[in-house]
C-alpha cells in the first residue's frame, strides 16, 4: 500500500444532490390538470400523425419551463424530467397523507446555477401558482460530498470499521487492470459511496463531463490524476433523528453531517498488522487512515454555497433537444438496417427528411387546432360531479381563510372560488338563507 502520510491534498467540498418536498395549495388542482391536459393533448397529436410514441417524446411546459415527460412512477407521482432537475407531480385526491409535489435536484442544475438559485428558480418559477403561499420545503435527501485527489483502489472491506454490515465493491476490468469503480457501505436512510468520479464521467453526458472537468480545474485538482468522490447520503427518516426537517435546516449543517458521515465510518490504516490480527477483534485497535483524517477534518462548503445566479439574469432554461440527441436513436436504426443487408441511399435520407418535415408542419396545424378549441376553466367545471365540485368548494374555501387579503395568490384563489360558486349555484346546490 502506498505511504498514507498526507499534508494536504487537492480537493473541493459541496453537495452532489438534494430532494424535497412542495407544498401545494388551494390552486393546485388547476395546475396539475394543466399538466394532465397537455400530455393528453401531445397524445393526441402523435395519433392523428400515426406516430409511435413513448413517454419521453412528450415535453408540457409548465409556466414557460420545458419539461420532458418521463411517465408514472411507482410512486403514484407523475415524473418530469429538466436538464437541471427532476420534478413529480400527483393527484391531490390520492394519497392524501402525502405532499403532490416532489423535487429532485441533479448535479448539472446544482453546479450551473448554484444550489440556493437553483431552488429559488424552480419554486418561484416553474411551481408558481401551485404552493402555499406560506410554504416550508421538506428535505427529503441530501448527499454530501469532497471531491479528492486520491486513488482509493487499495479499499478492502477489513479497513472499513462500521456498525453498518451492508458492503459491496464494483470492481471494473480496464486496461490497466481492475480497478475500484465504487465501494458502497451501508443502505438507505445512511449509506457511503466511495467513487472514481473520472471513470463515472466517461460514461456521462458531454454537457456533464465539460461541466466536472472545468470545475476540478477551477478548484486545483488535475483531471490527468485520479479523482475520487467520497459521498453521504443522508434521507429523511435519518435526518429526522437530528432535527433537520427543511432545506434551510439540511444546508446549514452539512458540513456536520459530512462530519458526522466520517465518525459513522471510518477507514483503517492496517498496513502494520498482520492477517491474523486483521481478521480479529484487535483490527479495531488501527489507527485512522491519515488520508480518512484529512478529509474529516476539511470539510468546508462556504465557497460552494456562494455561488449563486441572480434571477433576473437567468434566461428562459427550457429543455433543448440537440442534432447530437437525435444521432444516437438514428445511428441505431441505420446500424439495424446495415445488419440486415439494407444500406440506406442518400436519396432515402433526402425522402425521410422531407417527410419528417410534412409530419412537423401537420403537427403544428394540429396543435392549433387544439389551442383555439381548449376548453376554458368554466368549461372544464361543468365536467365535475356534485360532490367533486362541493369537495373543492371546501377546499378552496379552507385555503383561501389561511391567507392574508393582501397577498398576490389571495386575489387569484378568490376568482377561483367565485366560479365554482356560480356553478354551484347554477346547480341548485348552494342554499340561500332567504
């Protein structure tokens, strides 16, 4: 094993993912039937063009942020997908002890925007008129993370020292030997990854891979040189035990839950015992790797959390399809043709060309169409049966009551709950005292 003395070692400290819970309010219902209708309407579409479609070719736009459908979850919720995030959206009326809506921040949005800009976008922009106006955003997961110039493919599960019995290794054949890909200690709510990040990035996205390797050169460490990611993720029902309830709460003390990671496991320097004492209790008598010392003890996100991207300068982020998206599923399908003896002439990509074209400009009729026929909300009331339409008089009426007359959303839930009076009344189902 290599001389473990270490003095300082390049390295960068952050938060790699983080997700929580939104609460919805009065107007959500609304909201989420927007986004019920959209997928309908893109459905709708793709039949009348007779075109094979999956969940993924369906992107909605939810307050001028494009989204990409990604389908049903097991959850219940339905799924979204950004380039900077993944959202989750349920109805209301189904498990109710449950909040609708579900956030899940990636490492692209979290190192391009910074983390406070990027929760701040996704909850005053692409979630505005769906919350509470008085709103506290549960934590559900965070992961906290140093990024570190050292090459941990010597781990073996007899340095580790754990209450956690959960281990396991990945171990990946290249052609320099095997190397480590990823050792994993423990499982949900608490659980280690120590990974070679450089390998992982191979198999990413090249937006992703720019976007790491510029921000290892930023922070001093070299790209040429082993880079491993040493990671904790926390969930919710382990952070509950320390009263980190909100994300305000989860970013203040990250830095202790780093720590915190570091005395729940610790790696041992056995170099100097034998194999019989590895294998026994005196194994527990090693000192602390000095490079597991290290990073326990310098575990500073202060910089990190600084990075931060003013709202009025972030432009409309919206999902983009690239040519470079759309080579691979083509490439597939020509490799397909090429196997079965079909070499596509330039004349048959000229003739799918102009038909993929004809397709488009039907598609944008048709989506025209659709847009001036959309019902209205008064319209879509009409399809309510009396007791759904009661239910959410209630609720409007429950929600309106907890928020101040002079709040933006007050003037908005106020015309929300007049129409649905009317049709109340229009029905007969509202009794006058006179």
């Amino acid at each position: 094993m290599k001389d473990m003395r270490v003095k300082l070692i390049p390295h960068v400290s952050g938060i790699d993912a983080l997700y929580y819970f939104a609460q919805s309010g009065g107007n959500y219902d609304n909201y989420y039937m927007n986004i019920i209708d959209q997928i309908e309407d893109k459905k709708a579409e793709f039949t009348a063009l007779d075109y094979a479609y999956a969940d993924n070719d369906i992107i909605i736009t939810l307050n001028d942020i494009d989204v990409k459908y990604s389908g049903m979850g097991r959850d219940g919720f339905l799924w979204f997908n950004h380039e900077f995030f993944r959202v989750g959206f349920k109805d209301s009326e189904k498990s109710q002890n449950i909040h609708n809506i579900r956030v899940q921040l990636n490492a692209i949005g979290i190192y391009t925007l910074g983390i406070k800009s990027l929760v701040e976008y996704i909850n005053t922009q692409l979630l505005k008129g769906s919350l509470l106006s008085t709103n506290y955003f549960p934590v559900t997961r965070i992961d906290v993370n140093m990024f570190v110039q050292h090459n941990f493919n010597y781990l073996r599960k007899e340095m580790i020292l754990s209450k956690k019995k959960t281990h396991s290794a990945n171990i990946g054949e290249r052609s320099t030997g095997y190397e480590l890909e990823t050792y994993y200690v423990g499982k949900k709510p608490f659980l280690l990854r120590i990974y070679n990040k450089l390998n992982e990035l191979e198999n990413g996205s090249e937006i992703k891979k720019e976007l790491m390797h510029n921000y290892f050169l930023i922070n001093g460490l070299d790209t040429r040189k082993p880079i491993f990611n040493v990671e904790f993720e926390y969930h919710r029902e382990f952070l509950k035990q320390y009263n980190i309830d909100t994300i305000e709460d989860a970013l203040e003390r990250s830095q202790s839950l780093f720590e915190l990671g570091c005395d729940l496991v610790k790696l041992l320097d056995i170099s100097s015992l034998t194999e019989t004492q590895i294998n026994s209790s005196n194994r527990k008598r090693a000192d602390i790797l000095p490079v597991w010392q290290y990073i326990s003890t310098h575990y500073d996100n202060k910089e990190f959390m600084q990075i931060t991207t003013p709202m009025e300068k972030i432009e409309r982020i919206s999902y983009r399809y690239s040519l470079e998206d759309a080579r691979k599923p083509i490439k597939r399908q020509i490799t397909r043709l090429l196997l079965h003896g079909n070499a596509p002439t330039l004349f048959y990509f000229y003739e799918l060309l102009q038909n993929a074209k004809e397709d488009y400009e039907l598609r944008e009729n048709i989506k025209q169409v659709y847009k001036e026929e959309k019902p209205t909300f008064k319209d879509d009331l009409k399809s309510y049966s009396n007791e759904g339409l009661q239910n959410f008089e209630k609720k409007l009426s429950k929600e309106i009551m907890g928020i101040d007359i002079e709040d933006k959303q007050y003037d908005e839930l106020l015309r929300t709950y007049n129409e649905v009076h009317d049709e109340l009344v229009e029905r007969g189902l509202v009794e006058f005292p006179f």
